[in-house]
C-alpha cells in the first residue's frame, strides 16, 4: 500500500484517478479547493478507509507524509481559467512550487499534470515531446498555456538541482462523466445543449480539428506513467491521435442523442487553435499504451452521466 497524495483530487480527471487509485489498494489523500471541483465527485469514495479529503489551496504549501503526488490542480477549461487569470497563474506556478518542495522533504516522487497547451496554436502536426509550440505570451489563453509551461521548467529543475523524482505528463483533449456541465468545453457543451433541445453553438465554421480521449484510457496512462524508472522523467502526450472536426463531433452528439437541436455558428474566440492532435509514439514505446474506448463508446458513457445530472 503507498500513501498518495492527489492535488485537484475532487475536479474531473482527479476524481476517477482517487477512485482507480483506492481500488489498487492504496492510501489516497485528496486536496482540492472546490473553485471547479465538486465534492459530489467524490461523495461515493468518503466512507473508503483509506480515503481522506482535505479542503485546501495549493497556493499554500501543505504538509504530509506520502509516497507519491499526482499534481493536477488547475482549473482547466477557458471559462474557468480566465475568470480569475492571475490565480490561474499562481495556481500552476506556486501549486508546482509547494508540491515539489514537498516532494524533495518527503522524498516522494511527483507527477505533473501539464496539458497539449503548452504547444500552443502548433505550426507542427499532429505535435511531438521535442516541439517547442507556439504560444502568444498575452494572449486570452496564457494565464495557462504559460503558467502549465513555468511548471513543466520547475519540475525539470527541482529534477536537475534536488534530484526530486518527477514524472511530467502532457494531456490531450479528455472527456468523460464528471466533467462540469458549466466548463465552457466543447463535448460537454454540446451534449448539455443537445440534451436540452436548445442550439449547439459552434466557434468558427467547425472545421477545426481535436482529438479526445476516453478518462479511463488517460486515467491508465497516468499510472503507467508513474511506475516507470526513475531515470524516464517525460513529457510524454497522453491522448487519442484519432482527429475529427467539430462539426462532426456535433452531429455524433445529436444523433446519439436523438435531439432536434439545430447547429448555430459564432466567431471563433482569441487564439483558439486550428488543429491539435498527440504523436504518441513516446507513450507505446515507453508505456506501452494507447487509447482503446472508440469515441462511439465514450460518448454513450458521458450522454448517460449528462442524463443523469441535468
């Protein structure tokens, strides 16, 4: 059994990797701040043994006794992350700070959440570990393009200078059930929309491209990850490389739905990319994953929890 210590443990992505963690037998502890994660999504894990919840910023540091950190506060989606653009920052930049001097203390080793962002609008496609990205330094979007990037740099030097063992873990489009009804991202968006009947809006003429993946099969990718040597510090793309564009992901969602909403178009907001898919060859080779829920799948399993919710 480890003691594990998972920061944004109540948001979307946190909460089913509290869940798969307890159900591998370990001791998890979960902090989160509730400004996007809910406690619903981690009612059912409260009466665990081994499930402790900890309402707490990670602006703060935070003191305790674990083997390992899954770093994952952040308020990820546009909506979220903009509202308070300066929080967002320190979030990232001074959440890596107290986390990692946690981690060099305790000797745990530490995983950091970063994102497909850090690549920006990318003049590359689909996008590997060696690129550098594009990224507007002030634009709308850098208060987390910049601030996951700072994190990134922190890990790697709390790596070269204090030995700290880290695990840096860059995250494609994810959907899935849990995520907020009210984040502003496309897939829950669309569905929410489609469930109520009302108009789905679509930014720009639908076109661009994204490719999503399934939480469990990031959530798996995640623990790979973790258990590697020591010596494999990443980053590594964790995503699905299967690309569509958003018009078709509209339409899949009001077909599997069976709704009559109509599809309406608006501008596309600042910086907003064309185009974002994972080379995951990194990740086959070192992890020996790759995503296995089909999109079909997926969806069906997030309308259900949507239903469920709204």
């Amino acid at each position: 059994m480890k003691s594990i210590l998972v920061t944004g443990g109540a948001g979307f992505l946190g909460s089913h990797l509290c869940e798969r963690l307890l159900n591998e037998g370990n001791e998890v502890i979960c902090l989160d701040n509730y400004f996007t994660g809910q406690k619903s999504n981690v009612v059912h894990l409260m009466n665990h043994p081994y499930f402790e919840m900890v309402r707490h910023d990670v602006t703060t540091p935070f003191f305790v006794e674990v083997d390992e950190i899954y770093n994952l506060a952040c308020p990820a989606s546009p909506i979220h992350y903009q509202y308070n653009p300066i929080k967002t920052v320190k979030t990232s930049v001074m959440g890596a700070i107290n986390m990692l001097g946690l981690a060099k203390r305790v000797k745990a080793k530490i995983l950091q959440a970063s994102t497909s962002e850090v690549y920006g609008d990318p003049e590359q496609h689909p996008q590997t570990e060696s690129y550098w990205g594009h990224v507007n330094p002030i634009g709308p979007r850098a208060c987390y393009d910049e601030g996951k990037r700072c994190a990134e740099t922190l890990f790697v030097n709390y790596h070269q200078q204090n030995d700290v063992r880290i695990k840096i873990i860059r995250i494609f489009n994810t959907y899935g059930p849990r995520m907020h009804p009210n984040d502003g991202r496309v897939v829950s968006n669309f569905i929410v929309q489609a469930l109520q009947g009302k108009d789905i809006t679509m930014y720009g003429d639908g076109m661009q491209t994204r490719s999503f993946q399934y939480v469990d099969d990031l959530i798996e990718g995640m623990i790979r990850l973790m258990n590697t040597p020591d010596d494999f510090t990443g980053p590594v793309n964790i995503g699905n490389p299967g690309e569509f564009t958003m018009l078709e992901l509209a339409q899949k969602i009001i077909e599997q739905t069976g709704s009559a909403s109509k599809i309406i178009f608006m501008p596309l907001p600042a910086d907003d990319p064309m185009q974002r898919k994972p080379d995951i060859s990194l990740a086959k080779k070192v992890l020996d994953w790759e995503p296995h829920v089909s999109l079909d799948q997926g969806l069906e399993k997030t309308i259900a929890y949507f239903k469920s919710i709204i």
